[in-house]
C-alpha cells in the first residue's frame, strides 16, 4: 500500500505521545467511548497503512481534546 494513505497518522502519534499515551492506552480510551477498535488498528493508522474515515477522524480528535483540524496538518520532513 502507499504510503500516503493518510495525512492523520503521524499527527495522531505525535499528539497521542505528547498526551503521554500508548498506543494500548489510546485504543482502551476509544473503547470506552464506545468505538471496538484495537491496538493493532491503531498502529495501522499512525503508520498510514490503513485509511481513515472524517467519523473516525473526529472521534480520534475527541479522545486527545484537540480539532479535527489538528489532526489534518500534514507533517513536513
């Protein structure tokens, strides 16, 4: 798959390791929010192997207290 399947998952690493979460933690947190994602989902996202829905996007937002938008900036190398 292409690397570019998202723009979210290097910000939603960055911001969930500057909340001082684990990846476990981030998914128990979403799980208690009602949403059955796993660890390993988690992963796949932050390393842009899979997709993510605007649905997703804001419940990811919503579980490190930031705009969507933040998770929407594209990190420059």
């Amino acid at each position: 798959m292409n690397a570019d399947q998202n723009m979210v998952g290097p910000q939603l690493r960055r911001l969930r390791e500057k909340s001082g979460l684990t990846q476990a933690e981030m998914a128990a947190r979403l799980q208690r929010e009602g949403w059955d994602i796993s660890r390993e989902t988690l992963a796949k996202v932050e390393s842009q192997v899979r997709c993510v829905t605007d649905h997703e996007l804001v419940r990811f937002a919503d579980a490190l207290e930031v705009e969507p938008s933040e998770l929407l900036r594209p990190t420059r190398f």
